[in-house]
C-alpha cells in the first residue's frame, strides 16, 4: 500500500513541481494540488483491497499523498455514516444520513488532515510542525505530533474556546496567541514558515495536508455501498473541505469504485463570518474578506478563505447553493441535532444542520434524494458559545414530591 502521489501542479496554471514541501506556484502564484497515477491507483485499489485495509482513512492509502508506512495514526477517520430517521423526519427528508466527525480521536474532522500531513512531515524530514488554527487543527496538530515524536508550535487568534486551548496545550505543544483574527495568525504563520524552516501543515504542507479531507468522500461512497449520494451539505472554513469532497467523489469515479453520476454539492457558513455565502448571494466570484468576524462559530471565522473561489465554483458547477445562517440559527439546529439523533455538536454542525433545514425550506433538496450532512466537531469543545442555553429545568430538595412537581406523572 505504497503512495501512488507523482508530483504537484497548479490549480491555475498546470505548472508541475516535485512533491516537496511548497504550496504556491512560482509562475502564477496559484496553490499547488496533489497529483497521483490514477492508473497504478485503479490497479492496486479495488473494494477487497479497501476491505481488508485498517479500520481509518488509511484504508485509502493509493489516493493520498504519503506512505500507508510511515504513516501517522490515531485511529483518524471511518467515522459512522448513520441514517438520520428522526432528523429526517423534523425536516422532511426520507434519506437522510450524518457522517459523524465527533468519533475521531481528537473529535473534529482536523485529524484527517492532521494524520495526512504529519506523515508527510515525518517523510520530509521535518522535526519541528505547526500550524495557525481557530481551534481543532491545533487540538489535532499537537495530539498527532505528540504520538509522532514531533515538536509542535500553534498560533491561534485571541479569544478561542477554553477546551481547545486545554486540550492543545496538554499534548506538550507551544501554544502561542496571536493578538487579531484568525487571518492575522495565518499571516503571521507564512512569514515563520518562511524564516522557521518548520513544516507548517497549513501552509507549506498545505497540498498534503488538503488530500485528507477527501477521506470523508471515500468513506461516504463506501459506507452507501460504493454509490454516490445525490446532494452533500458541508460547512465552509477555507472552503477546503468542500472542494477535497468534490474531487473525492471524483477520483472514486475516475478510479473505477463507484459509477459516474453527478453530486450536488452545497455548502453552509456562518452569517457573521460569510464571504463565500455573500458572494453566492450576489452571483459573482469576487470574495470579499470578512476584517471582523461577529459570530459564536469560531472554528468557521475565516476572514479570507483561501480556498473560497474555488469552493463557490464547485457548489455552482454541481447545482448546488452556498447559505448563511444566523448564530440563532445554530443554537437551534445543535439542539435540534442532539435530541433527534443523540450527537451533541459544535457550532460548525449547527451551520450544517441550519442549512439543511433552510436548503429544504427553499425546495433546494428533493424529499427523496439522498442526503448527507457534515457534522465536523464535538460539542463540548464549545461549551462557551452554549452558555445559558442548556441548563437544568429546576433545582430542587432531594424529595420525591419535588420531582413530581417538575415532571408530573
């Protein structure tokens, strides 16, 4: 189960370079994207072969860009894919299903990623790995380079949620503050990453580190039975997880696993920290950076998405919609999740479920496709953002007759 990665190119340009540690096309400036022999892959990789490999995204070893031998796992990914009856029912879907991202080890989608560029790092040479995060990259980064051996340093925005700065800080990483925005921790991680010679998964890891968000994709197709869905819902940061299930869908086509057909593609964001969704809505490509960010969905609040053109470009070439939603909205649609279907989520599966349901509303999505939603992290990493909103019913005398006089019978 070796890689089948050849080198890379650019989405823009088509330039190639080797499968160093880059991310940034010299001639254009364009970012750079793995490329594989899909024909060595359409050989080695067949549903037996999947079967019989380990239970994590590594069972799709042939399509990413690092070693099944050196690889770097926690037991990241083959996350539950579970039909979604209750919800599905509240909404008026009749094929509903969440693909779970709470069950990953550190319990956010991130790991997928984390997993696929640490194991590249470690192949590279790299001793030392970082990464700009609003919260689960970092948890995941210091988790994975914690088990690999590997030296850590996290830049993270002011204000993030206590458990994630908790549960980063415990693995040993060097957690550092950065005091602005996300966007401003991120510059700050490319000029280090020029000067620093670490290998920041983000951004000079950034072709590698991308690839493991495809794994959703593979694992959706498997888990239905080697078939596409016909419409995805998936919250919007960078935009890079959208386009990575996209081109998953894609390269199972390509490679023989599943039959050719199209998938609408729909993507979900914050209102307070919406360019993607805001450019949708006026029907043009220019994304407008967001200085600002007002929302409680922290893990979302990417000013400057840079993957964001190329996420609307894959929502509209699929037929599918971008939405914002109120952080009203989200408080909802969390606890509308958990007492349909027992997953308590962060605020990012709020903004996927808020847009499920606004998708449906508008007739965007037929009653009887099938449907999957991203649900991208746990909820209690954001406590903070639900204070106030789940407490006790009452608070009473260790009295029978006190119950009874909550909940009658």
């Amino acid at each position: 189960m070796s890689t089948f990665l050849i080198g890379l190119s650019c989405r823009e340009c088509g330039a190639s370079y080797p499968a160093d540690a880059r991310s940034v096309c010299e001639a254009c400036f364009g970012p750079l994207e793995a490329q594989y022999d899909l024909d060595g892959v359409r050989r080695a990789m067949t549903a037996q072969s999947v079967a019989a490999g380990p239970p994590s995204l590594w069972r799709y070893a042939p399509l990413l860009p690092a070693s099944f031998e050196h690889r770097v796992d926690l037991g990241d990914g083959f996350t539950p894919l579970t039909r979604a009856e209750r919800l599905g029912a509240e909404l008026g879907l009749r094929a509903l299903y969440l693909k779970d991202e709470t069950r990953n080890p550190t319990h956010s989608f991130k790991d997928r990623v984390v997993s696929v560029a640490l194991t590249r790092a470690r192949e590279l040479g790299f001793d030392t790995v970082a990464c700009a995060s609003t919260g689960n990259l970092a948890h995941a980064v210091a988790a994975h380079a914690a088990a690999a051996g590997l030296r850590a340093v996290i830049l993270v925005p002011a204000g993030l949620e206590e458990g994630k700065l908790a549960a980063t800080a415990a693995y040993g990483a060097t957690l550092i503050e950065v005091d602005g925005t996300y966007d401003d921790a991120n510059r700050l991680s490319s000029e280090v990453a020029d000067e620093s010679g670490w290998g920041f998964v983000n951004v000079s890891l950034r072709p590698y580190y991308v690839e493991g968000s495809k794994t959703i994709a593979f694992e959706t197709a498997e888990q239905l039975g080697w078939r596409l869905p016909d419409h995805v819902v998936v919250p919007v940061a960078s935009g890079a997880l959208l386009t990575r299930v996209a081109r998953g869908f894609g390269e199972l086509a390509e490679v023989g696993l599943v039959e050719p057909r199209p998938v609408t593609v729909s993507g979900a964001q914050a209102a307070g920290c919406g360019p993607v969704a805001e450019a949708f809505a006026r029907g043009d490509e220019e994304i407008h950076p967001v200085r600002c960010p007002e929302t409680i969905v922290r893990s979302l609040a990417i000013g400057d998405p840079a993957d964001g053109v190329y996420a609307l470009r894959e929502v509209r070439a699929s037929g599918g919609s971008m939405v914002g939603v109120s952080d009203d909205d989200v408080i909802e649609a969390v606890a509308l999740l958990a007492r349909t279907e027992g997953v308590f989520t962060e605020t990012a599966g709020g903004v996927t479920v808020a847009a499920l349901a606004r998708l449906v509303e508008r007739g965007a999505i037929d009653p009887d496709e099938t449907v999957v939603a991203y649900v991208t992290g746990m909820g209690l990493k954001t406590l903070e953002a639900f204070a106030g909103r789940f407490v006790p019913a009452a608070r009473i005398s260790p009295k029978v007759q006190a119950v009874a006089e909550v909940v009658p019978w």
